[in-house]
C-alpha cells in the first residue's frame, strides 16, 4: 500500500488553522501533522489535540520551546536594542523564524513533501515564515492557503467554518474577537475597530498589562543582574531564561509598562495599526542599556547605535537567518563580555526609572568625572582638543 505524502501545517487550534486543516485535507491527498511550537502563548494542550483529532490528525506534536526562544532569539535581539521604527520591540516578528525552523525540522523527521502555514496574504509573517522554510529546507515545498484558496474574507472564512462545525471563538463582548498574536515575549492585537487609527484602542483587549488608573499606587523595585550581555537573575536569584521573562512580565505588567499603539510599516508596503504589550521586554531594553552605559567604551555604544535601525528592520522583515544580519550581530556582540552587573529600576504607573547601576567594570570613573579638584583627567588637553574640531567644522 502506498503511503500518503504528509504536510506539516503550523496549527495552533484556533479558528484560521483549523479551517487551514479541513482545507488541506479536502484539496491535497495527503495527512495532515499539526504542529504547534509553545513559545509561550496562552496554550491549551487539550483543545489542540481535540481539534485536530475531530478532524482525522493522528500525528500531533506540541514543542517546547521556550528557553530557546528567549536565549537564542529575545536575547540578542536585545543585546542589539532592536526597535522598529522608533516603537516596535518586534515581538511577532523574532518569533517566526524559531517556527520556522522547527517546523521544517519536523517536516524532515516525518519526510513531510510539504509545510503550510495560517498567515494572511497582506501581512508580513508569511514573508517571515517562509524565508525561515527556505533557509532550512528548500525543496521542501510551502503551501500559503490565504494566497490560493477562494475565502476572500472573515465572513467566507466563518460560513466555511459553520459549514463544517468548526468552533467559532468569540472576545469578551461576544463578538468575534480581534486578531491576536502571543509569546512569551509580548501580545499584538489588531482588526477591527483598530482598523481606523482615529478609534481608541478598548481596554478590553488588553491582556497582560493594567491600565495606569488601575495600576497601584506605590512603586515597584526590581533589580536586573547581567552577565556577558544577557540577563541571568532577577532581584539576585538566578532564573533561566523562560522563568525571567515571565517574572519581568508580571512586575511591569501590573505597573502599566509596555504598552504601545502604533501604525507600522509593513514590509510589503502596506500601513497597519496596532496595539502590543511587551512588559518584561521594555524593562530588558531599558536596563541593558543602562548596564551597558557603565560597562561600556563609546566607540562601541555608537556603532551598536549606528546600525540598530537596519538590524531591527532584518528582524522585523524576516531576514534572521540572513548573513547581513549575522554579521551585525557579530559587531554587537564584540564585547558583550564586558556587560556584566545589576541594574535597579522603579516602576510607576507606566514609567520606568533607572535607580542604580552595579558593575566591577573600570569603563566609569569617578575620579575623571568628580568636581572635585583631581590628577587623573587632564583638562590642559582640552584646549588642544577643542582647536583640533574647530579646524574640522569647516573641512
């Protein structure tokens, strides 16, 4: 008997990918494996097997991969302070090429033909997706169902789904709900009333922070330890990775941190709006770079600053595994091991206040930045310094 050729699909048991699933399966001769990466959203093991069970799956597989998600894709992404467009911490974004990659590994473990995936055909994760499948398989071939099939619309989607007693989800107003993307790392929600950048965004739907009026009255006190770049403890308790992203999650969250609004530029050219939280990630930003001021010469500091802007738009249109980027993460990681200390951050009502910054580092001296009279800066220099860029102003 010959067997059936397989496709992976990136399934997470919600309404587009279990309509991605019946669709596969009624166009292609071929079984369908779910496979669904844990990077930390909101995840129910249950109702994932269950779904993909009504429908026939006998290969199901949920991958943990969260420790790896926050070493090898949040952490240097933060040592790199990657910001898109002066706003955006790129938390979808850095998310898709780890899926990827799993996802083909897979693929290959199961001699899968094919891998297939939910994103829309507007928007920038298929890009993402994608270029991670290539890089890892390249024969392998991808199946982008939002480009080829002929549901046009939310409204074709969810007569399809009645069609074939597929559950539609609905949000808290019991309506269907927005168009939400989560990971350990942040939220993004969009559609909707968000469509229209003139509405405000609904406290509704937020999800992991409190807003200020609700956020408490008295300060937090959080302390960062670093070492070689990256943060290992919070507080002084050491953490592994995954751990330290959700204890930095819940102490800005409930402080009002980490919201941002904001119309993107996407990389296929359209503008789109829409509402992320990244509570523990802007308290990481804001302390490595804190950290980073002590422990760090400025030649460094300003190259790292130089090209933040292309590093972050690489990540942000899919190019993670491009050797462009991994050859600015080199320049930035030059000398990480230098980044070594604790930084102490107060947290207000959506503010962020640098308390202290803790590190052996020689890089600050409070001897040549004292107003006290002292030998170890000398200001007869200065005048020879000064007269050397007054020549340079007019070259």
């Amino acid at each position: 008997m010959k067997l059936k050729k397989r496709i992976v699909l990136a399934y997470s048991g919600g309404l587009d990918t279990s309509i991605i699933l019946k669709w596969l399966q009624e166009n292609y001769n071929a079984e369908v494996i779910c496979y669904t990466a844990d990077i930390g959203q909101k995840i129910d093991r249950k109702k994932i097997i269950s779904n993909a069970k009504k429908f026939g799956v006998k290969n199901i597989i949920i991958n943990d991969l969260k420790d790896i998600f926050v070493k090898d894709y949040v952490y240097p992404m933060i040592r790199g302070h990657a910001i898109y467009e002066g706003v955006y911490l790129l938390g979808t974004s850095i998310a898709r090429p780890l899926i990827a990659k799993d996802q083909i590994k897979v693929a290959k473990k199961y001699k899968a033909y094919a891998v297939s995936h939910g994103a829309t055909g507007k928007g920038n994760d298929q890009v993402r997706f994608e270029l991670g499948y290539h890089y890892f398989g390249p024969k392998i071939k991808i199946i982008a169902p939002w480009r080829i099939w002929k549901l046009k619309s939310r409204t074709d989607l969810i007569s399809y789904a009645q069609k074939y007693d597929i559950q539609i989800p609905k949000d808290k107003k019991g309506e269907p709900p927005f168009s939400v993307d989560d990971n350990l790392f942040h939220t993004s929600t969009e559609g909707k009333v968000l469509e229209n950048p003139k509405n405000s965004a609904p406290e509704f739907i937020f999800q992991r922070t409190t807003s200020l009026e609700k956020a408490p009255n008295k300060p937090t006190l959080v302390t960062i330890n670093f070492k070689n770049g990256d943060p290992i403890g919070v507080n002084g308790k050491k953490l592994r990775p995954s751990m330290l992203l959700e204890k930095l999650n819940k102490l800005a969250g409930k402080n009002g941190i980490g919201r941002v609004d904001l119309v993107e530029n996407r990389f296929l050219g359209i503008k789109s709006r829409g509402v992320y939280e990244t509570p523990g990630g802007t308290l990481l930003i804001h302390a490595h770079r804190a950290i980073e001021s002590v422990t760090l010469d400025k030649e460094t500091m300003h190259k790292k600053d130089n090209i933040m802007s292309k590093y972050a738009e690489l990540i942000y249109n899919g190019y993670w595994y491009s050797n462009e980027r991994l050859k600015l993460q080199k320049i930035i990681d030059l000398k990480k091991n230098k980044v070594n200390g604790s930084v102490k951050l107060k947290l207000y009502k959506g503010n962020i206040t640098i308390q202290s910054r803790v590190t052996n580092s020689k890089a600050y001296s409070m001897k040549k930045v004292s107003f006290e009279e002292n030998k170890s800066f000398n200001k007869s220099n200065v005048e020879k310094f000064i007269n050397f860029h007054k020549k340079k102003l007019r070259n």
